[in-house]
C-alpha cells in the first residue's frame, strides 16, 4: 500500500482539473499574506499545540511574532499563554 501512495504522490498536478474555486481564492490570499509578514517568511517556529485536529505555532523574527492556527474542525484549543 504504502507505494501506491508515493506513486499517487509523484503523479503531475492536474492542470485541466476543475479547481474549487473559493478555496483556491483563500489559497490565493493566504500566499498574499505571507509574502507581507517577515515572521511568515523568514521567522523561526515554536509548535503550542499539535493535535490530531489542530495546529497552532509561533512564527518569530526580532521584530514580529505572529500565532497561526489551523484546524480541520471547529475545535476549542486552550493554548500555554497568560
């Protein structure tokens, strides 16, 4: 099984594929966001929590901090912070 899936992983992206329009918008702007943070582009990166739902890590340069969360549910996270 397991070298189904780096086949599947080497394949060519699909170009003429049809593509979700409004997540490729988010994509889109999220990359636009990145390239106006420093901390986004260069920072260094602290992981605050890491479960099977969610995500949530600094991203640091000496100027800027900035906290990314990400998850692939509603989910409450409560985060080391005072």
């Amino acid at each position: 099984m397991r070298w189904v899936l780096k086949v599947l992983a080497r394949r060519t992206m699909p170009w003429g594929a049809d593509w979700d329009e409004e997540f490729l918008g988010e994509v889109r702007a999220l990359v636009a966001l990145r390239r106006t943070l420093p901390a986004l582009q260069r920072g260094g990166s602290r992981y605050v929590h890491v479960s099977d739902d969610a995500i949530c890590f600094l991203r640091e340069t000496p100027d800027e901090r900035l906290l990314v969360a990400a998850s692939r549910v509603p989910v409450q996270v409560d985060l080391p912070f005072s």
